[in-house]
C-alpha cells in the first residue's frame, strides 16, 4: 500500500505536465522520430518498471533492499525531485516540449533552475527516479532508474546539438558557465 503513494505522485505529476504541454507554442523544428521513438521506448519501460510494482515480474519484482526509513527518504527525493522538475517547467513556459524542438520565438533561458544546471528538468527526473528506485527497493527499480538515467543522456545530447546549432555564442558561453547535469560537477 505504502508503494501506492508513488505511482499516485508519479501519476499525478504526468497529468498535470501532458495538460501544461497543451499551452506550448508552436513547434518549428523537432528531433528526428527515430530518435523519438527510441527514448518513448525506454521512458515506458523504465518508468513502468520504476513506478508500477506490477509492471516488473519474476527477478525485477525481486527486492534488493528496503525499510520504512529507505522508503521515506526516497518518497521525499522523489517529491524533491518532481518539484524541480516543475520549477524548470514553470520558468520555460511556452518554450517547453516533451520532445527536443524549437518554438516559435524561441529564445536562450539561462535564469531560474537554467541558472544552476543547463538542464533542470531532467536533473530533477533523475533525482525523482533515484528516489523512487530508492524508497521500492526492487530489482525493476534500479534497471528503470538506468533507462532513465540513459534517456536523459541521450535527450542532452540531442538538445545540447540543436541550442549549439541555434545559438552559437552564446550557447558556447553558457555551457562554459553553467553545468550539463548536477551543479559544480558536470
């Protein structure tokens, strides 16, 4: 039951981030779709391994650790983690896409959580997964926690490609000022 309050927060933060995508402006470059599809594939399976128990069978169902302090401290990473999220989301605005685009106006944000880390959102998703692999304890958990970890990778690399493309100097500047991933480190 306990795990229930996961998969609510999980569920409750995908909504709330598919209807603020409603009032995104208007694309007008987008990644490749194979690119795409590869990371949809990985998203669903690691995030269905990460946050629905039921989702991982036989070995991934397996614990490898877990008690009541773990999961708390992992509940409140996850919540941490979400927020930040939500914080980079907010400050976006308009600018925002599931997928690695270009907007209609788009512009180089560098304030806010883009002061801290070039790449808020998915520094706040690998928090939140870590947190949530952390408080399940399982098997399926850890492995959705790399295919998550590896999604963000492979979405840097692509953003970071299109905003070098789009904003040559001053891309150029910003990632020698701000850090890719975790602050002060990388």
């Amino acid at each position: 039951m306990s795990g229930d309050i996961l998969s609510l927060i999980w569920g409750f933060w995908f909504v709330g981030w598919m209807v603020a995508g409603l009032f995104s402006a208007r694309t007008i470059r987008r990644e490749r779709t194979g690119s795409r599809l590869l990371v949809l594939a990985m998203l669903i399976v690691g995030f269905g391994l990460m946050i629905n128990p039921r989702f991982a069978a036989g070995e991934f169902a397996k614990p490898v650790f877990y008690s009541t302090a773990l999961f708390d401290a992992g509940l409140a990473i996850t919540i941490l983690g979400l927020a930040f999220t939500v914080w980079a989301r907010v400050h976006l605005g308009r600018l925002w896409s599931g997928a690695v685009t270009l907007k209609e106006g788009h512009q180089l944000i560098r304030s806010g959580p883009y002061g801290i880390v070039r790449h808020p959102i998915y520094t706040g998703l690998v928090v939140a997964s870590v947190g949530t692999a952390l408080a399940r304890g399982t098997i399926g958990a850890i492995v959705g926690l790399v295919l998550i970890i590896g999604v963000c990778l492979i979405k840097i690399r692509v953003e970071e490609r299109l905003m070098t493309e789009q904003f040559p100097d001053a891309y150029r500047d910003y990632r020698r000022e701000v850090r890719t991933l975790i602050p002060f480190v990388w």
